[in-house]
C-alpha cells in the first residue's frame, strides 16, 4: 500500500514543479519514502498560499550511494499523477483498501 506524504514548497520550486521543468526533490528521508507512493506538494511562503500538487515517487536515489557522509539524504523521481493513480491515493489517504 503507498502512502500520502505532506510537504512543504517553496513557490519558485511549485511552479516548476506545476510546469512539469522539476522532475525531482531532493529531501531527506525522514519519511521512509518509498517508489510508488505520492507527495502532497503544499506551497509554502511563510505560511500555506492554499495552492498544492500531487505527484508520484517514481524512483529513489540514496544520496550517500554517490556521496559518503550524505546521511539519509535523498534524490526523489516524480511525474504528474495520472487517472489510475487515483484509486491509490483515496485508498492511502483513508487506510486500507475499498
């Protein structure tokens, strides 16, 4: 089962996200963020514009694979959300499957 995960954005990072030029987030995984599960992108500019995205993890690079000392840092693949991938978010968002 994947999981909803609500983040923080700045707004020049937002709307690149937005236009499709930003295809991935670099954070650390606090999170345990795993392939296939969704970020919930909340502009962020002092307090919450309201404006926010949804993408899907469709890939991660452990940072410190690349670079030692990196700690739990990692390199976030996402795309748009499609159709299909709605079901999976209701179920995530509520727990469990329907």
């Amino acid at each position: 089962m994947c999981t909803v995960h609500s983040l923080k954005i700045g707004p020049m990072f937002f709307a690149d996200v937005l236009s499709g030029h930003k295809k991935a987030e670099f954070r650390i995984n606090d999170r345990d963020f795993k392939r296939g599960d969704f970020l919930l992108l909340r502009e962020w500019e002092g307090e919450y514009t309201g404006n926010k995205l949804i993408v899907k993890i469709t890939h991660i690079l452990p940072i410190d694979n690349l670079i030692s000392g990196c700690g739990n840092w990692v390199m976030l693949s996402i795309t748009p959300i499609c159709a299909t991938d709605t079901l999976s978010i209701i179920e995530a968002m509520v727990g469990g499957e329907l």
